[in-house]
C-alpha cells in the first residue's frame, strides 16, 4: 500500500489474489523468497503515461491521459484492452492489468498481461471526434505495441469503432498490416465470434460448472448487470441454453422484464441507436425501469454481474442468498467486493470469478492472433467450438485446483492457483528480470 498509494482497486485485487495463493506460497516458500517472486509479480514490468490532445468538434484542443501497463510477459506477448472511461486512472489500469495475467494463464495460450485505456468518455462525442481522439491515442501508444510485443484488445468504452481506427493509425504510423490488435472488424483481420465470446464465454463456464455442482442451467431465472458488450451476448447465449434473463443494467438505471429481457430491442438501443435504457419502455410497456442500482434485488437463480467492478456489494449480496440465488459468476472484472464474495461463499453460493468466468474474450482474442499469424479466417462454428473447449477446460482447472490445496468448491482460489502456477514456473526459469 505505501510503495502504491492512492490505487485502492490494485490493492483489492492484489490482496485477493495473494490471500488465495497461501498454501501454494506456503509449499514453495523459500524458492519463491529467494527470487522475490511475489515482489516481482506485484510490480508492472512497465508502465507507460502519456497525454493525448485532440480537437473537439467546435475547435478547441481537449487533453486526456493515456495509459498502457504492461504488467507480465513471461508466458507471452502482453494482452488485454483498452478502457476509455472517465473513471479511468493508474489504479484502475494496473488492477485490470494484474487480474489480466492469471486469467490470460488460464486460458491455456501463450500471452502475458497488461491493459490500458484513458479518462476519455466516448459517450456523446461524435464519431470523428472519437476518430480524433483515437488517432492521437494512437499515435503515442504505436511506439510501445507490436504484433509480437503487445497486443490491446477493447473493453469499457471501446468497441469496433474505437478499435477500427486505432488500427487504421496505427498502420499509417508503421506501414505495416499486422494483427496489433484484437477485436479488429471482420473486413480487416478480426475473428468471428470475437465480439460474442466473453458472454458466451461466460455461460459456456456457468453451465459447466453447475453441472459439476450437481445442477442445471436450462429453465434457471437469471439477473444480469450492464447492457454492453458483455451484458448482450450472455443473454444471447442464456437464452440458448434455456435459461431466461430478466434483468439488465445501465450506468442510470435497470431494466426488470419478468417475461425476459426483448435481446433485440437490446441491441437495437445500444449497439445501434447507442441510447440509454429508458428507451426500453417503448418496446416492452410492461417492462419495469428504475433509476439506480437495483439488480440484484430481483428474485433470481444466478446472478451475473456484467458491467463493471465493485458493482455487487455486501448488500446486494445478502438480498441475493435471501432470495434463493445459488450461483454467483463474474462477466465483468471484479464486479463483486470482496465482503460480498466472502458472504456468498459462506452462504453456499457458486461462486466463479470473473479472471475465468470472462476469459472467453481474451482467449478468442488469441484465437484472432492466431488466425493473423497464418493470414486464414476459421469458420464461427471453429472459433466458437474452440471457446467452448477453453471455458469447459477453465472450469475443470480452477475446480482440481481448489480441491488439490484442500479448498473445494473454493474456484476464486482455485482460479488464481491454476492461473499462478504456470506463470511462477516461467518467471523462475527465466531468472531475475
Ligand atoms: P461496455 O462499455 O460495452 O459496457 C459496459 C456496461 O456497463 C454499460 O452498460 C455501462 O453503462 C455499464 N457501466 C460501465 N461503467 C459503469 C459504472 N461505473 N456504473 C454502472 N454501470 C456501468 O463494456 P464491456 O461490456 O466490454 O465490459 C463490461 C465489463 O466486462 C468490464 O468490467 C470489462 O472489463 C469486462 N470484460 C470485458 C471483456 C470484453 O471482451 N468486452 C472481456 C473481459 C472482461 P453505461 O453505458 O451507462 O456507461
């Protein structure tokens, strides 16, 4: 805390990771002292702050910060997104960056972690001053990145758009057409099923995991949190398993539809019109809306937090396991606090956390890397059947991981077990650096 001042979402997540690697640490203690292992991981291999002026629409020069953390690349190239939110600072960029090498680990593909992004909010901008801003992002970072050095991704407030003309400055800057990024469009090296994945993702884990647990998601009621990337495609995928989703979520408030969330209405608002969920009333007039938080006060059987972190508090929690809610899993990046993580588990809630739970987005993002590399595009089915394989294999791993150290049932140590062992053994065999 005094080496990292004033980053309160790194210390969260640092703390829960390392709390959970206990009894790893613990078998491993002198090896893992001896290279000041753990000093090593807890500090970014880089970090890069810039500023980043571009020219609004009535001609004035607006000037945000620009931040890439390359935290980790012993297993692989850097990997992970780019936030554009005005929430954005150091903190929020290296707790992302932190989480981001475990989960990348568990995926099973060679990339290392780091995440990046800037206060920039690209809510009410115009599209060319969102290309603006992205060019001159660009323009800075560009020096930093590379197809085999680091490769960023979107997240909050970067999507196709962003991402497309990133690239484009990118490939003016170096002259090269190279797979720097992920989440490309289709026309241009993006892969199917990258935009679908990490909701995907997170169901093809859900319902693994239930079934582990002796239970079933087809027919289940489910809460979801946020209506972005995330939010809409774990519906998409939720319905296709038969489970029905009743809830979903913007910054100023929350939709409660008993008869199931309208997916194409959904869409419709957000990823075309780009407007708020007040507008859902004109579909769905039976619809509920309220403004705030409120979610997870609806009675459900899993509760899926989508949007964004801390957004699933001690309160929230204890209406969640009053209301009969028997699986907690993360699509978003530490959405859950870690009072109400402890609450669930205590309660008996499944709970998966969000460095597996979402790691479908990351791992097809590999998967777009790959396709790059050989200059092919797999078919959706062959993208899609691979994610599959990977979130299954990421239940399995987390779920063995906890049971090996005695914890059972216990996935957020099981997760950070599984993703930790892999990463230590190479930074150890790589010697000091
Ligand atoms: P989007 O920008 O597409 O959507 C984010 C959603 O969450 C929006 O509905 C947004 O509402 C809401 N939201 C954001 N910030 C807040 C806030 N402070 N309070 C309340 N609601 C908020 O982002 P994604 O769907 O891509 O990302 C969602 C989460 O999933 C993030 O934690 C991200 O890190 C994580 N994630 C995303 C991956 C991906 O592939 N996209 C991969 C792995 C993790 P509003 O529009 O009003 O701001």
């Amino acid at each position: 805390v005094k080496k990292n001042p004033g980053e309160p979402e790194f210390h969260q997540a640092v703390r829960e990771v390392l709390e959970s690697l206990k009894p790893v640490v613990d078998a491993n203690e002198e090896k893992y002292r001896k290279e000041a292992l753990l000093e090593r991981l807890v500090e970014p291999e880089r970090i890069i702050m810039f500023r980043v002026p571009w020219v609004d629409d009535n001609g004035n020069v607006q000037v945000n910060k620009g931040y890439r953390v390359q935290f980790n690349s012993a297993i692989g190239p850097y990997k992970g997104g780019l936030r554009f939110h005005p929430s954005v600072y150091l903190g929020i960029i290296k707790f992302l960056g932190f989480e981001q090498i475990f989960k990348n680990s568990l995926t099973g593909l060679p990339i290392g972690g780091g995440k990046g992004g800037s206060d920039f909010d690209p809510k009410g901008k115009s599209d060319r001053e969102v290309m603006a801003f992205c060019q001159s992002f660009m323009t800075e970072l560009y020096r930093h990145i590379g197809a085999d050095t680091d490769v960023p991704a979107g997240d909050i407030g970067v999507g196709a758009r962003e991402i497309g003309f990133m690239f484009g400055q990118y490939k003016r800057i170096r002259d090269a057409y190279e797979g720097v990024l992920t989440g490309k469009g289709l026309t241009y090296g993006g892969s199917l099923v990258r935009t679908q994945a990490t909701g995907y993702g997170l169901l093809y884990l859900t319902e693994e995991l239930l079934k582990l647990n002796g239970k079933e998601l087809a027919g289940k009621t489910v809460a979801v949190s946020g209506a972005g990337n995330v939010a809409i495609y774990a519906i998409e995928k939720a319905y296709q398993l038969g489970a029905k989703p009743v809830t979903c979520s913007d910054s100023a408030g929350w939709i409660y539809d008993p008869e199931g969330i309208d997916l194409a209405a959904l869409k419709e608002i957000k990823e075309v019109k780009r407007a708020r969920l007040t507008e859902y009333k004109n579909y769905r007039p039976n619809a509920e809306y309220h403004e705030g938080k409120g979610v997870w006060s609806v009675k459900v059987d899993v509760a899926l937090p989508c949007a964004t972190q801390n957004e699933l508090q001690l309160e929230d929690a204890k209406q969640l396991v009053a209301n009969g809610c028997f699986a907690v899993c993360e699509g978003a990046n530490m959405p859950t606090t870690l009072e109400a993580t402890e609450y669930l588990q205590e309660n008996g809630v499944i709970f998966a956390p969000g460095k597996a739970a979402n790691a479908g987005g990351v791992a097809t993002s590999a998967l777009e890397m790959s396709q790059n590399s050989e200059r092919l595009s797999w078919s959706f089915e062959e993208v899609d059947a691979k994610l599959q394989g990977i979130m299954v294999n990421i239940c399995h791993n987390m779920a063995d991981a906890a049971k090996k150290y005695g914890n059972e049932g216990n996935y957020v140590m099981g997760a950070n077990v599984a993703g930790f062992e892999k990463v230590a053994e190479a930074m150890l065999a790589q010697g000091i650096c």
